[in-house]
C-alpha cells in the first residue's frame, strides 16, 4: 500500500502542502476584493435608483414636462406593476420560489395594515411633488426618525429618555431652520410630506408590532431583509386595491374630463420598471451589507438628492439657510442611527446564539 501510494504520488508532502496552502491564500485574497467590489456596485445601484426614481416621479408629474398630474395614479400603476411582474416571475416563469403559508390571520393582521400605510406614504409622498420641491421635499423627510420615535413611544416599542429626547429635537430644529430658509415655502405640499412621513413612520411601527407578536424581534431593516420582493406580491396588490378607492373617486373623474387617458406608455412602463428595480436594490443592499451601510447609503442619497435637484429643476431654489438646516438635521439623523445601532449590537451581546456544542 505504501509503495502504491508513493508510485502515484509524484511530487514530495511537502511541495504539495505549500502548493495548497498558496491557493487558498490566493482564494482568500482574491474573495474579500471580489466581495467588496459587489458590495460598492450594489450601493451605487440603490443610490442611482432611489435618487433617479425621485427625479423621474418629479418629471412624469410636473406640468411642464410630461404632464401626468396625477399622482394617486402613477402609485396605483406602480403597485399594480409590481404585482404583475412578481406573478409573471413566480408563478409563470417559476424564476424564483415563493414559500407557502399565508394565512388569513397573517394577511388580514399584517400584509393589509402594512400595504395600506405603504399605499398611503406613496400617494402623499409623490402628491407634494406637485407642490413643493424635490429638496424641499427631501428636507422634510428628515424629520422621519421623530415621527418613528413618537409612535414607538405610544406604542410601547421606545422609551422616552434625554438622550434620545435631544436628538428629536436636534432633528426638528435643523428642519425648522431649513423651512424657514426655503424661499417659495407651499403648505399644502408640507402637509402632503409630512402626512407621507406619517405613513411610513405607522408603517415601520406595523412591522415591528406584528413582527413582536409573532416572537420575533425584528428592527425594520432585518424585516426587510427576510421578505423577498416577489414575496411583496400580497403587499403590492394589497397597496393597489387600497390605492384603487380614492383613485376612483378622486383623480379618475379628472382624467375623464380632461381626456388625459393618452398618455405616454413608454415612459409609464419605464418608469414603474424603476421603481421594481429600487425594491430590488434595495433588498441587494441589506443582504451584501449592514444596517449601518445601508442607512449611510440613504443619508448619501439625501444630499445627491438635494444638491442634483437644485441643477436640474427650476423650481429649486437652495439658500445658505436651507443648507444649513439640513446639515443639522442630518447630523441629528446620524447620532439616531448610531444609538440605534450600538443599542442593537449592545442587545445582541448580551443574548448570544448558542453554539453548536450547547
């Protein structure tokens, strides 16, 4: 056996195990520069999508670009889209699995609030682009962790305590400090911003107290990471239905009478194909990176927003007090997101996962 084994084996032990042990060297060098060159592409895709679908809503619904001023309408065609697309790819395509085991308890009490409070941030949120600016707009958005705070203290899911009491108010004073700065200020569109902000802050609450009872413990980011997007077909059709109502007897008497039902279906298509692709991106994001990353990434977002806004819309007036305030709220944003996250890590060492020999 011996002599067998040393006839076929033509080079030493030794030559051998250096030979493998410089492969798995060039192995993992090669990984983690590979890894983070996927990593940068996917962040430069949610950037470029989130930043490109806020101009594209903003020039599909402006009156002096495509004129389709409705934007209870464009949301529906989204949602709809979307759960066309994830049917075609589920269901007839059979590109990606969809597990099994939606109930009627889980629908009625989870996919139906968070569709419905969905639907509602969308709507609001793309009917103040009729109004306000796009880094106006954005500016309000900053306000988002007050409003998440608020509600989680209400709910039961926050504790109210000094530190967290002046980053809200950091939060709100940069906000305040930018409104006043805003030139051709439009409270019609502030209230549209701020009830969309709403929305998405109920939204993030629904997630986390429906997750809770289900014994999770899940913070909104994590959430997302563990529903897919084809699994948002209930909630993308939930969003439509919910978004359906108010269109019928809002918006569609409008487009009746003003014979707007010609639109471009191009544009329309492409620009619902953008918003599937920014869900996609965004889910991309967590599953490659971090929470603290993707957050990053979203305050990166806000200022490409704000600053690229101010050189392609006319109606973008920025001023040094604008900046100023923004710059303060997103340092408050900033200190929002690091105490959440340390809370987080903090919260996780002190329930370990048990290893495989317990």
């Amino acid at each position: 056996m011996i002599r067998n084994r040393t006839h076929f084996d033509t080079k030493p032990p030794v030559e051998k195990r250096n030979e493998s042990a410089s492969e798995m060297a060039d192995q993992s060098s090669n990984s983690p520069a590979r890894e983070g060159m996927v990593t940068y592409c996917y962040l430069l895709l949610y950037i470029a999508l989130s930043s490109g679908q806020i101009f594209f809503n903003k020039w599909v619904l402006s009156s002096k670009e495509i004129n389709f001023p409705y934007p209870l309408g464009l949301t529906l065609l989204h949602m709809v889209f979307s759960s066309v697309l994830c049917f075609v790819l589920t269901k007839v395509l059979k590109i990606l699995k969809v597990e099994d085991g939606m109930t009627l308890e889980i629908y009625t009490s989870s996919v139906i609030p968070i569709g419905a409070m969905f639907a509602m941030t969308l709507w609001l949120g793309n009917t103040a682009y009729l109004y306000i600016s796009v880094a106006f707009a954005q500016m309000l958005k900053a306000v988002m962790p007050v409003a998440v705070f608020i509600l989680g203290v209400a709910a039961g899911l926050e504790v109210m305590n000094t530190r967290m009491l002046m980053i809200m108010c950091l939060i709100s004073f940069g906000v305040l400090v930018a409104s006043y700065g805003e030139i051709s200020i439009n409270w019609v569109g502030v209230v549209y911003q701020m009830g969309g902000v709403v929305g998405e802050a109920l939204r993030l609450i629904f997630m986390e107290i429906l997750v809770k009872r289900k014994g999770l413990k899940l913070n909104p980011i994590s959430m997302m990471y563990y529903v897919s997007p084809c699994r948002q077909n209930l909630d993308s059709l939930c969003s439509a239905l919910c978004l359906l109502v108010p269109w019928v007897f809002l918006e569609k008497p409008k487009m009746d009478a003003q014979g707007t039902w010609t639109f471009h279906p191009l544009v329309l298509t492409l620009n619902s194909l953008c918003t599937f692709g920014l869900n996609l991106s965004v889910f991309l994001v967590i599953q490659h990176t971090s929470a603290l990353t993707i957050r990053v990434a979203g305050v990166v977002k806000d200022w490409v927003v704000v600053l690229l806004s101010a050189l392609l819309f006319a109606d973008t007036k920025l001023t040094i007090i604008n900046i100023f305030g923004y710059a303060i709220a997103i340092g408050g944003v900033a200190a929002y997101n690091n105490f959440k996250l340390k809370k987080e890590a903090s919260r996780v060492n002190e329930n370990p996962k048990p290893s495989l020999g317990q």
